[in-house]
C-alpha cells in the first residue's frame, strides 16, 4: 500500500529519558543531527544544557522533567505525552555505587537505590509508554557489557553489574510477554566511556561510541525480538 504524503514526510520522533548530560545528551545530539524531533527529559534542576540546547533547534527539541524513580512523576509524562507517536523509547537513566563496595559492604539503601534506578524504574518507563511505539518503532535502554553473567570474570563492580543483569532479564521477560511484538528490543551496551559515571580512565570517547550506538540502534529498526548488543552492534553474551 502506497504511504500517503503525510506519512512519507512526517518526522520521525525519539524520547530519551535520561539526557541531561553524558551519554543520554549526546544522543539527543545525534538523532538531532540526523533530522529527528526529540522529546529529552532530565531531572528537575539537571536541564539547563538541554534547554541551551532546545533553543537553538527551531522547534526540534522538546524538554521535559521527570525523575523516573517518582512513579507519579513517570504517571504524569505518560500522560502529558498521551496522543504522541514514538519511533523510539530510549531509556538512559542510571547511576553506580561506590566501585570498591562489595555485596558485602554496600548497605541496604544503596544497594535500594541503584537497583530501584537502574533496573526497576527503567522497565516501569517501557511499561507506560511502550503503546506509543508503533509496529515500525524500537523501544530501548542503556544496559552495559557488566550486566553479562558470561563476562563477569573478575567480580568487580558487583552491585552495579546485579542491577544491569536484573535489568536485562526483566527485559527479556518483557520480550517473552510480547513474544508477537514486530518492534525491535535493545539492550545497549554503550562500552567504557569517559563521562561523570565512567570515570576518566575510560576507554572510549563519547564521540567514539553514541554515533556508533545510534547507528546500531538504526540497523536494528524493524528486526523484532530481543537483542542483547554493544555500541558497534557485537552480540552481548548473556
């Protein structure tokens, strides 16, 4: 069936969650770049970069604040987007624990915090918004090759890898639940990267990775199920 005007021309729309700096910002960057609207959000007080930004697009960007560990906060963008079309839901939002606490040492709260962050509030963002994300359209988020039970050789960074394993298999149980789902499933795994989280003896640049990231992400439109893979497009071992 021959596309109408309309749908031939109408510009294809991203909401990145998590892209008041590091990589979530340099991804707004580049789907900006390719031609795309941008709908970025940012905790509150965290957005004054993207809102520079916003006001040199002409339009493209929007900004919006949400902190997706609030419930009611993700309840309430949810529905101040309702009636949008998404072709890709990109959730970036995470933080770490300090790197030499063990499961032993972190505490309680900590271990809370980066767990709720990373893997719970991430799927409650794809479960709310995953219905503006047509057939064609791909739903994501930044995991991490740390989230791999295969590469965990070393058990460093223990309580930051549980959280992007628990990330990944409540991912997978998504996939499982929408077995028929035509919408390609990422899991990203961005690679060490200098940013705040990274930490500066990082291996790659962000311009190194997010251009690559964004490339895999596109190569995968339209390939439904689940994929597990890093920047460069490399399936990630389970």
């Amino acid at each position: 069936m021959q596309k109408t005007t309309s749908e031939t021309t109408r510009r294809k729309t991203a909401l990145v969650i998590g892209a008041s700096r590091g990589l979530g910002f340099a991804m707004v960057e580049g789907y900006l770049e390719r031609g795309w609207h941008v709908i970025a959000t940012g905790r509150e007080a965290s957005c004054v970069a993207l809102n520079t930004l916003a006001a040199k697009a002409n339009g493209a960007l929007e900004v919006e604040t949400v902190d997706i560990t609030v419930a009611l906060q993700v309840k309430c963008l949810r529905e101040r987007l309702s009636g949008r079309c998404l072709d890709l839901l990109f959730v970036n939002a995470g933080v770490k624990n300090d790197d030499r606490e063990t499961i032993a040492d972190v505490s309680t709260d900590e271990f809370v915090r980066v767990m709720v962050t990373n893997a719970l509030s991430p799927m409650r963002v794809i479960e709310a918004f995953e219905s503006l994300v047509p057939a064609s359209g791909t739903l994501g988020v930044m995991s991490s090759g740390q989230g791999s039970l295969t590469n965990n050789t070393n058990g460093n960074y223990e309580v930051y890898r549980g959280s992007k394993a628990a990330l990944n298999m409540f991912m997978r149980s998504f996939a499982a639940r929408h077995r028929d789902d035509p919408r390609a499933l990422l899991l990203m795994a961005p690679g060490w990267v200098r940013t705040d989280m990274g930490g500066a003896g990082a291996r790659l640049s962000i311009d190194e990775s997010i251009p690559a990231l964004i490339h895999t992400i596109t190569a995968h439109e339209g390939r439904a199920g689940l994929h597990y893979v890093d920047y460069l497009g490399r399936t990630v071992p389970w």
